[in-house]
C-alpha cells in the first residue's frame, strides 16, 4: 500500500468540542452524509449542503405513469375496437389535469430554488 498515491495528500485536523461533535454527527444525518470527511470536505468548500425533500418529485412520476398507463390502454381499445367511450376520454382529461397542478407548484418551487 506505501505505493499507491492518495488522491487527497493533505492532512487537515480540527478539534470540536462533544456538543459541537453531535450537532455536526446530527446535521450530517439531516444532510444524508455518512461520511464526515466527505461531509466536512462539503462545507468546507460549498459552505452548505442541499437537501432536497424529493418526496413531491416521486408522487408527480408515480401520477404521470398512472397516466400514460391509462393512455396506453385507451389507445389499445381505440385500435382493437375502433372507438373510445366519452367516459374514457373524461377520466384521462381529469387524470392530466390532476397531474399538471401539482407539477407546475413543483416546478414554481424548484424555481425559487434556483433563485436562492
């Protein structure tokens, strides 16, 4: 191993009282980071780390494939049958319309996001 070269070469050493060492064990499970040189390296050079609750961005997916699932199978009945009921079109209609609300609240908030 004495001949293998480090990709970080430098020591840097910091002395942090026990408090101070929960918080920052605490903040770094808020973050997600398990490592806390990965997680000191972070603030050190960003002087923050973003967590994003993705939680909306899996509800809208999870929307928009219910949807294109029902898409789909209203397209198959319109090819194997030759029409499609006004019911069918009605509840694709309220499905997208349900999808693109909270989509574009999302997206308003991803933008003030960037703003930041």
């Amino acid at each position: 191993m004495a001949g293998k070269k480090r990709r970080r070469p430098v020591h840097l050493h910091v002395m942090v009282s026990e408090e101070e060492q929960a918080l920052i064990r605490e903040r770094m499970a808020q973050a997600g980071i398990r490592n806390m040189g990965a997680y000191m390296r972070r603030m050190a050079l960003c002087g923050y780390v973003l967590q994003i609750d993705l939680a909306p961005v899996r509800e809208l997916v999870s929307l928009q494939r219910r949807c294109s699932n029902n898409l789909n199978q209203v397209a198959i009945h319109a090819n194997t049958y030759g029409g499609i009921y006004p019911e069918e079109i009605s509840a694709l209609q309220r499905d997208y319309s349900a999808l693109w609300g909270p989509l574009s609240d999302l997206l308003k908030q991803l933008a003030a996001l960037v703003e930041l």
